[in-house]
C-alpha cells in the first residue's frame, strides 16, 4: 500500500510540473506574439514619439531662420529644405536597411535594431520634419504657386533618387566587410584546424619514430644472432649423439639378456 501511495504521489507531482511547464510555453507564444504585433510594441511608440519631436523641432527651426530670405517665385526656402531632408534622409535609411538587414546576413537583434531605427528615423523624424500641408497652403497662397509646386516635387524626387544610391553604395561595403570578416574567420579558424591536425601528424609521426627505434635496439642484431644459430645447432647435435648412445646402451643390453638366456638352456 505504501508503494502504492507513493507511485501515486509522484505521478501526481509529474502532471503539476508539465501543466506548469505548458502555461510557461504559453505565456512566452503569448509574450512573442505582442512584440512581434507593432500595435503592442511600446518601444515602437517611444522612438516614434521621440523621433517625430526632433523632426518637428527641426523644422520649426529652418521655417524660422530660412523663411526669412527673399522668396522669389513664391518659394519658401524653409519649406522646402525641410522636405528635401526628409525625401533625402528616407529615400538613404530604406535602402541601407534594405541592404545590410536581409534575411541571410543579419540576426534577431539586428533586424530589431534596424526595425526601431526605421520608426524612428523614417516615420518619426522624417515625418515630423516634412510637411505637405503647409507646402499646399503656401502653393494656393502664392503668386507663382505652380512654380513652386514643379521645383519641390522635382527637387524631391531628385534628392529621393540620391538618397537611395547612396544608402545602396554604403550598405553594399557594410555587407561586403561583413562577408570578409566571416571568411577572415573561416580562414583563420580552417588555419588553425589545420596546424592542429599537422602537429598531431608531427606527433604521431615522432612517437613512431622512437618506438621503432626502440624496438631496433631491443632486437637482437646480426653479429649477435649468428653465435645463437651455432649454439643451437650444437645442442641439436649433442641431443642426436645422446640418443645415438642410448639406442646403442639398450641394444647391448638386449643382445646380453639374450646370450645369459641361452647359456641357461644348454
């Protein structure tokens, strides 16, 4: 009954640790689950806060010192420099994302630095910096209102298209490096494989080299092998002359017998 009770107590102590072990891998899905939603991810709202204030910050500072030159066919120089950063500064962080942040070269913690650069960078301070409705209402309140709207949307698309080739050329070197230091590693680490694999080969090859040596001098050698044959034929000779003798010794002694037996007869 004892035996009973206490197989019964343990199976009871395994159910409670696997039900607990399953609501622990439950509450981690769940934990993953939230920080791979953007909506529950609180660091996304931190950077885009803090991101977005600089941009807007920035831009209150160049509307300020910038709009003040003369502004000739209604173009505000404030305005439109803010939007060429924020076209230019985009169009850079997407492509040199996009090109040191793939699926093959980059891990976890990468992809997530990268994810919170992007929100901060792209949607928060190139957000706040750039502004279309104060440029709409700048294009309807000016003069030459048309003439403003061609130059910033061409300029825009200008500085977009410099922005990308730039952030490809620096990600493609980042990447570059990238690939050089792995194969620096593999390299090294192949090398020193190698060397290891050759000192034990060296190794081997010295711990041969003595025991042969030592089996060399353990081994009797030719002067001294040609006594022995002489030794042992000597004895194989001495043991045939004794045999000799003794096959001689007992024919005598049969052929004695034999006369004694003869003379007792007669």
């Amino acid at each position: 009954m004892a035996k009973h009770k206490m197989a019964k107590h343990a199976m009871v102590k395994r159910d409670r640790r696997k039900t607990s072990a399953g609501r622990r891998m439950n509450d981690r899905d769940a934990l993953r689950s939230r920080s791979d939603n953007p909506l529950t991810d609180i660091w996304i709202y931190i950077v885009v806060f803090l991101g977005g204030s600089c941009g807007t910050a920035t831009r209150y500072v160049l509307g300020r010192t910038l709009n003040i030159l003369p502004q000739p066919l209604s173009i505000h120089w404030g305005t439109l420099t803010a939007n060429l950063i924020a076209c230019f500064v985009y169009a850079l962080l997407s492509a040199l994302l996009a090109q040191t942040l793939s699926a093959v070269n980059s891990t976890s913690r990468a992809k997530r630095a990268g994810e919170l650069t992007s929100r901060a960078l792209g949607m928060g301070f190139c957000g706040g910096l750039s502004t279309m409705s104060t440029l709409a209402l700048e294009i309807t309140a000016g003069q030459y209102g048309w003439v403003y709207a061609i130059i910033s949307l061409l300029s825009g698309v200008f500085f977009a298209l410099l922005g990308s080739i730039l952030g490809n050329a620096i990600g493609s070197l980042i990447s570059g490096a990238r690939v050089d230091a792995r194969g620096r590693k593999s390299k090294e680490s192949g090398s020193s494989k190698d060397n290891s694999t050759k000192s034990n080969l060296r190794k081997r090859g010295r711990h041969a080299g003595r025991h042969n040596v030592s089996t060399l001098s353990q081994a009797p050698s030719l002067s001294q092998s040609q006594p022995l044959a002489q030794m042992q034929r000597r004895e194989k000779a001495n043991h045939n002359d004794l045999k000799a003798a003794n096959s001689t010794e007992r024919a005598s002694s049969t052929s004695s017998v034999r006369h004694s037996r003869r003379k007792r007869k007669h």
